[in-house]
C-alpha cells in the first residue's frame, strides 16, 4: 500500500500556504504531475488569516490613482533592512508585484481594493473572504480539477538530492505513521518558516517568549528549513519574527480569537498610554502606527501595561478608536461592545486585566510603584492638557488625560504573525550552498526564504510577507519549469 497515486512526480511541493498553492498550480499549469504536501488535515496554513498582498503599480492602484515609486520602495525597504535584504530579490518581487495581483484575479481571487495600514503606503490588496477564500475558493480547486495531486496529514520528513537529477522526499502519514519514498525531479519547500517551534525560537531568536503570542496556524515549526539544511543549502536570515504590537494573552483561549477582540484592539493596538515595569512611560506610543516597531519597543521593557480610564473607552465607543488591527477590526470602528468585552474578562478573572477607582489603587494591583505611575499620570495629564508632549513628542491629537475612573490596565504582551528566513536562495528561488552556488531542482518560498527582511518586519509597506509568499511559489514553479 502506498500513500500516494504514484511514487514518481515532475514536482513536490511541500506546504500549502499561499506560496505551496502558488507553486503547485503554476506547475500543474505547466503541464507537469505535482504532488502537494500538507502535514495538517486542513490545508492553507497561515495564509487562510492574511487579509491581503503587496504590489505597486497594480491595476488596483492605477484605478484609484495610487502611485507609489518601485525605486522609492526599494531603496526603502532595503535601508529599513540595514542592507540585510537582497535589492535583487526585492527588485524582482517589485517589478512582478503588479502581475501576481493580476495572476490571482485571473484565477478567481477576488477583491475588496487596496489601501495602506497605519502609517504606510497603499500597497495592501486586500481580497475577500481572506486568505481562506483566495486558497479554498480558488487556487486548491483549480489545481485539483488539473489533475494535481493533494494529500492531507502527510509531512516531507526527509529529502535526499539522489542521482542524475531524481530527489527523493521521504513521506510520513502523520496519522498511522506510515513511510514512503517517492522520487521527483524539483522540490519546492513552503512549509511556513518556524514560529511554532519553540526549541528552534530559542536558540535562532533573542526575544523573550514568556511574552510572545504565536498567532498563527500553529504548524510553522520549521520543517522546511530541516529538509533544506540536510541537503546542504545555506543557512541565512534567523532570527526576526514579525511583530504586529501589543496583544492580550488569554491562557484559556486560542490565541487568534483576540485578533477580533475590540478588547484586544483598544487595549494593544492604540495611541494612548503605555506604563513600563516601574510606572514609565517609555516611547512615543504611536508607534503603533508602524506595528513591527511598536512591537520592538514594547520589548525594550521587562513589562508593559497599557492604562485607560472610562473617558478614553467611552470616546472610542462614541467616535471610534484611532487605530485598528488590519481588517479584522477596522481603523475608526466605533468599539460599540468594548465595554461589555471588558466587563466579561474582570467578571471571568482574565489575568491581563485589572479595575480600579483610583490610580493608586490601580498601581497596587499590578505592583507599580505608586509615586512612580501617580506621577506619570500627572505628567502626562499635564501634556495633554497643554497640547505637547514634552517628553517623547507624540502627536496632541492622541493626548488624552487619564482622569475619570474606573481606571483599567491591560498587561501587554506582543503579537507575532510569523518568521522569515532560514534558507538562503537566488533570485530565482532557489537553494544556494554555503559557497553561493544554486543547488538545481530544489527551491525555498515564501516564510522559508531568505533575503527579504533584516531583523524587522517593514510595516511601511503592508502586504508584503503575503505578496512575497505567492510571488516566491510562482517564481520558483517558474523556473522549476525552465529547468525541467
């Protein structure tokens, strides 16, 4: 008995996230037999949850007269990287970007426009139905009507180059824990990078993951850089997870429910007032703006609580909050069921909230220093009364005084969507050794792939782990087929 329909095939992908469905369909397109890999039962990864791509230059933007410079963007995004990125690989993803937008609509992606998200430039195509309809309602049925194989609960668990171009990608069903051996002449790897992988967090990455929250499909745990470092392919670009802000952590729950928590949005992901471990403020809050570096800061403290009264959630209720979390909860959303959210997490006794009349009875409950955070409140009361924060400069028009209670603080951890990195590629995707030189017939996409990050996600331009992630599959299915 065997796994699969054959044990010989043009192209394995390993992953079905959008840079796997990207990958398998453009080979199937081409005409070759593809084998798609998913080690879960469900397929779509990570990518079910994104809201949306990066491009410039779309048919999108042209409609709405966006224009946004491809040199403008590359030269941005590379200095944002300190130069850790490859302007190679991002030149080649920025003059395709237009065509993969285009490509998915060609193969029935359909969507709701394009917009920028805090702080950045409108380059974020943002589908309908999310990642879950652009993969379930449009490439993964496509692919299968092709004739592309798929099967579920099935890992790639070990990979040997073999002879005269023939790989060989060991199988392993995930459920009875049968093993087979097919052989292929290109393998693509798009298993999602490794966030979910705490041992390889531990040792690849610097962050404290006491205060992480992993919000993902939970199935990124690095399989596809251990098959690419067994053959022999350079290791490069660990280390940087995106960060998106603060997030509330919920022992109880899984962690993506809170990202439709108004809850969540107003008490991690607004411009407001953030108290370190000692009653501190320690930045300009509205860093929040550009998520991936609130994120950063918000880890440049041992702990961070971010402190409301109920003027502040009254207002957001009355008016809208100043600033969403992507499209989930939009920017300007009247947080019409904040109050009853918050009500719900004391009456339950969540652990990241705390209710008070007064500040000094606030500071008590998570152990600040009472002077320390009744002085911060002063000060920063004082700011906002006179229209200038004389300490890090925010912008007046997210001052507001904490000063009618109840007073509430939210102990804020940080958010993370995914890794990126791990194996160092061409610009054609594929693997290179660790004396530079390609290694024919194996490719690394999407969160696998390094070369398009330095240590931080780049918020300024939204969209672009999604977009790179589909750009990468179809670049390598690409050139996959030059080499066939």
């Amino acid at each position: 008995m065997t796994l699969t329909k054959s044990t010989e095939y043009d192209v394995v992908v390993v992953g079905s996230g959008a840079a796997g469905q990207a990958a398998a369909l453009m080979a199937v397109e081409n005409g070759n037999k593809v084998l798609m890999l998913e080690k879960g039962r469900t397929t779509g990864g990570s990518a079910n949850y994104s809201e949306g791509l990066f491009a410039v230059d779309s048919y999108l933007q042209k409609e709405k007269g966006i224009d946004v410079s491809t040199i403008d963007v590359l030269k941005e995004e590379v200095e944002y990287s300190k130069y850790k990125a490859d302007s190679r690989i991002w030149r080649k993803y920025l003059d395709a970007s237009a065509e993969n937008v285009q490509w998915l609509h060609d193969e029935g992606v359909k969507y709701k426009g394009v917009q920028a998200m805090g702080a950045g430039e409108a380059t974020w195509h943002i589908y309908e139905g999310f990642g879950d309809a652009v993969i379930h309602q449009a490439l993964q049925p496509k692919f299968e009507k092709l004739g592309g194989e798929l099967l579920t609960s099935t890992s790639a668990i070990g990979l040997d180059l073999g002879e005269k171009g023939l790989k060989k990608v060991t199988l392993k069903n995930e459920g009875t824990g049968e093993i087979q051996v097919v052989t292929t002449k290109i393998v693509i790897l798009a298993a999602g990078g490794y966030l979910n992988n705490a041992e390889m967090m531990a040792k690849e990455t610097s962050y404290d993951l006491t205060r992480m929250i992993p919000v993902s499909c939970g199935k990124g745990t690095g399989d596809g850089l251990r098959l690419g470092w067994q053959v022999g392919a350079q290791k490069a670009g660990m280390g940087m997870a995106m960060l998106f802000g603060g997030y509330l952590k919920d022992p109880q729950e899984p962690s993506f429910k809170m990202m439709h928590s108004q809850m969540c949005v107003a008490a991690g992901q607004q411009p407001l007032l953030w108290v370190n471990e000692k009653g501190e403020r320690f930045v300009d809050e509205s860093v929040i703006y550009k998520f991936s570096y609130a994120g950063n800061a918000l880890y440049s403290q041992n702990n961070v609580y971010s402190i409301l009264d109920a003027k502040i959630i009254n207002e957001m209720a009355e008016k809208g909050n100043f600033m969403g979390l992507g499209v989930f909860i939009e920017r300007g959303k009247k947080m019409d069921h904040l109050q009853a959210e918050i009500d719900q997490a004391l009456s339950e006794k969540k652990p990241f909230i705390f209710k008070a009349d007064s500040i000094e009875q606030l500071a008590k409950q998570i152990n600040l220093p009472v002077s320390a955070l009744s002085k911060t409140i002063e000060q920063y009361n004082h700011f906002a009364e006179i229209g200038e924060d004389q300490t890090f400069g925010k912008d007046a028009k997210y001052l507001r005084t904490v000063e009618n209670g109840p007073f509430y603080a939210f102990k804020l951890d940080i958010g993370a969507f995914c890794t990126m990195g791990g194996l160092k590629v061409t610009t054609d995707n594929e693997f290179e050794d660790e004396s530079g030189n390609p290694i024919k017939g194996v490719y690394a996409t999407g969160n696998d792939a390094a070369g398009l990050t330095g240590d931080t996600y780049g918020p300024n331009m939204p969209g672009t782990c999604a977009g790179y992630a589909f750009y990468s599959g179809r670049n390598a299915a690409q050139h996959a087929q030059k080499y066939l």
